[in-house]
C-alpha cells in the first residue's frame, strides 16, 4: 500500500510502533524468549518505519512544492519533525539492547537485525537533518524576479539528505524501481523559467510550464529520486548556463543566460527536469523567472507552487 508522508501523524506511528515493540518485553519470560516472534517483531519495525520513509519519494512527486502555500523552510520544518520521531525510535532500540531482559533472546541473529535497524533509521535521520539545513534559511515566495540560481551548498546538502534515505531503503532490500532517465517529448522549452523576467513573457511561461508539467506527470517519485542519485559524488559543484546543463544537480543550480532551452542531454529526461526543478524549488536562493501575476492565475492549471518562483 503507498503511504502519502503528508497525511501520517507521527505520534500515531510511534505510538504504535511502540506497543507492539514494547509490550513484548513485558509480557513475561516466555514470550520474550520466543527468538523467531522477536526478530519478526524488530523486521517489521524497519519495513513500517522504511515504508514511510520510501514514500517520501511522493513529495517530489509534486516538484514545486507540498502545497500550493508551502514555503522552502516550511518544508525542512516538517522533514526536521519526522527525524526527531525517527531519532527516539532508534535510541528506544538502543535502549532495548542494554535492557536485561534482552539476554533472553539475545541470540545473534536478534542482535543483528536490532543493530541493522539501528543503523537504517541512523542513516534516515541524518539524511532529515542535511535537508533540513538544506532548507532552513531558505527564502519564501517573492514578485516578478529574474531567475537566481539555487545556492549549491543547499544543493549538496539536499542531494546528501536524500541520498542518505534512499541507501537506507537499498540495503534493507526494499524494491527500488526508479529510473534515472524517462524519455519525454523534447520539453526544452523549460529552460524559458532559468532566465530574466523580461523574456519570461506568457506565451514563453505556458509553454515552458507546460513542458514541466509533462516531465512530473511522466516520472513519478522514485525516477525522481533515482535521479538524485544518480548525481552523488558527480557534482562539480560550478554553475553552467542552462543550455549546458546535463543532470538534475547542474539544473538545480544553473544560471541564466539569454532565452536558451535545455540542452539536448536532458531535455527529453522526465527524471532529470523533474528532480532538477525539486531540488531548485526546495534549496536556499532557487527562483525561477516568470510573471507572478500571470503564474497567479495559472497555478491550478499547472501544479505550480509559488515557492518555485
């Protein structure tokens, strides 16, 4: 079943989470020495726990923001309140470990899959935390600006961030079926959005809208998140003018340059566009150019949230 992030109320999961982990360990010595009901118990804390994390894949689903009304900083303020959910689960386990009656199963298999999901949500919270930072001095919506360039350390953080929840997911063997590359009809009009607001005029923005809205229709979550992986470690960190960008990280962070259209190495990759405009609408400084007004208007039409301009 696909878990949407924005409708889970965490103290519900760790409430959860919680009474069926630790009514084991007070229901006597019998249950608690029953090693294969206990290793179930811990493997389905990682899989619920991962189920979630994995359908955080659905936020870049839409990637110009939550909501039409989300800020930038708004959304590290959320991922900031999963991770420290996340952040007592582990030190519960940790506490769980050190218990006495833990001995009692303390078998090596148990062992193990306690550490494993220790390790797991670690790594969760330290992928939350990096985009939080990413996003925390994050400016909020503005007028009608020329576009600016997404700060490439935010970038990095983000990329990190995400990295950091999607190796998660990969060592705990969940199925992972995105695709870093998802041919779409040539959608280079996007570029039109990397420049100033004067050629960002409203024949431009429609069609540039309308070339970004076919490349989130057409990859969905997780081929945005196999493209952000896709850019770990590849960054070199140097903006380039959008013409010659070829990756999300290098979308995210271009600058503006003339009326351009993307270049032929990404303007037909659903992934890329998709997870390029997601991670711009998200870090420090990211703006795209058009007429606020006009965007306005069109916001239903489009998906577009006022965070991206």
């Amino acid at each position: 079943m696909k878990i949407n992030i924005k409708n889970i109320k965490v103290r519900s999961i760790c409430a959860t989470l919680f009474i069926s982990l630790f009514l084991s360990c007070n229901n006597g010595i019998e249950e608690l020495q029953n090693q294969k009901d206990s290793i179930l118990s811990i493997s389905n804390l990682r899989q619920n726990f991962l189920d979630i994390f994995t359908s955080f894949s659905d936020m870049f689903t839409d990637a110009f923001g939550i909501t039409a009304t989300t800020t930038k900083k708004e959304v590290g303020e959320q991922l900031g309140k999963l991770g420290k959910a996340v952040s007592e689960v582990k030190d519960k386990l940790k506490e769980l470990k050190e218990n006495e009656q833990f001995s009692l199963i303390k078998k090596d298999k148990a062992d193990e899959e306690i550490t494993k999901v220790i390790n797991t949500l670690e790594n969760i919270v330290n992928g939350v935390d990096k985009i939080k930072d990413a996003t925390a001095n994050a400016d909020d919506t503005g007028g009608d600006k020329d576009a600016k360039a997404a700060d490439t350390g935010s970038i990095k953080n983000l990329v990190e961030g995400i990295n950091f929840i999607y190796g998660a997911a990969k060592k705990t063997e969940i199925p992972l079926e995105g695709k870093a590359v998802k041919t779409i009809e040539d959608s280079g009009a996007v570029g039109k959005l990397f420049h100033n607001n004067s050629t960002a005029n409203t024949p431009n923005v429609e069609n540039a809208l309308k070339g970004a809205q076919r490349a989130v229709i057409a990859a969905n979550g997780a081929d945005i998140l196999a493209a952000i992986e896709a850019v770990k470690g590849k960054s070199s960190g140097q903006a380039v003018q959008i013409q010659n960008a070829t990756n999300a990280f290098e979308i995210a962070i271009s600058t503006a340059s003339g009326a351009n259209d993307l270049g032929s190495d990404v303007n037909t990759n659903a992934s890329a566009i998709a997870a390029g405009l997601a991670l711009r609408a998200m870090a420090q400084s990211g703006k795209l150019a058009a007429h606020f007004w006009w965007c306005e208007s069109k916001r239903s039409e489009f998906n577009i949230n006022r965070v991206s301009f």
